[in-house]
C-alpha cells in the first residue's frame, strides 16, 4: 500500500504543480494586460485549488504510512529525513494555506485586477513555497 500511495503522490504532483503554475501564469497575464476576469479564470483557479488540496490528501496519507514521515520526526541531524518528515509537510501546508486564502479573498472582490492580483501573489507564494520543499532528489531516483 505505502508504495502506491507514494507513486500516486509523486506522479499527482506532476498535475498539481502544472495545474497551480498555469493558473498563476494566467492571473500575471491577466493582472498586466488588464483583462476582464471570466468564468474560464475562475475555474483555471479553481482547478489549481482542487489540484494542490487533492495532493494535500494523498500526502496526509502518505505521511501515516511512510517510514520517512511520522516516524521520523524526531531525526533533525538527517538533513533528508529532516525534509520529509518535517520540513516538506509543513511548508506545503502554509504553502496550501496561502492558496486558499486567495481563493477566498477573490471571492470577496469585484475589480478583476484585484482578483488577478489576489490569485498572482497568494498562488504565487504558495508555488514557490511548494517547490522550495520538493524533495528533489526523490523524484529523479
């Protein structure tokens, strides 16, 4: 089961980040050319939040079953192990945390360079907040 859980988090991540990377390439385009925010804006957004809250899920359970998740908190010398049972889980989490308050502060805003400008900084943050705790050397085994 662990190892299923862990492929499906690996490859879903190839969806989530492209999904949440295009959904803020789309609000920068949208924000600089001061274009009118449309239902197909909405929903790139949406399907970003909905992308990143599913790996979100799998990675809950994932880090239940995984030796280097829950059972390794402890270990803080072990630079790797250090990453995947503390630093990856909880960076993400902020990182999950930021996106969804832009998505909810969007929902709040009439101007459609707010909403462009809500989903480019709280998306964006949670990006790079994502990528900066991608335990690289994982994925390229």
């Amino acid at each position: 089961m662990y190892n299923f859980i862990q492929k499906l988090h690996s490859g879903w991540a190839y969806l989530a980040l492209l999904l949440l990377l295009f959904a803020v390439v789309n609000a920068l385009i949208g924000f600089s050319s001061k274009k009118e925010f449309t239902a197909k804006d909405r929903k790139i957004s949406l399907f970003a939040l909905i992308g990143i809250h599913t790996q979100l899920l799998i990675g809950l359970v994932l880090y239940f079953v995984s030796p280097l998740g829950k059972d390794s908190l402890g270990q803080m010398s072990n630079a790797a192990v250090r990453l995947t049972s503390l630093e990856h889980p909880l960076i993400n989490l902020i990182a999950i945390a930021l996106i969804t308050i832009g998505w909810s502060k969007h929902k709040k805003l009439i101007n459609s360079e707010a909403k462009f400008k809500t989903f480019a900084i709280f998306y964006g943050l949670g990006l790079i907040l994502v990528l900066s705790r991608i335990p690289w050397s994982l994925w390229f085994q």
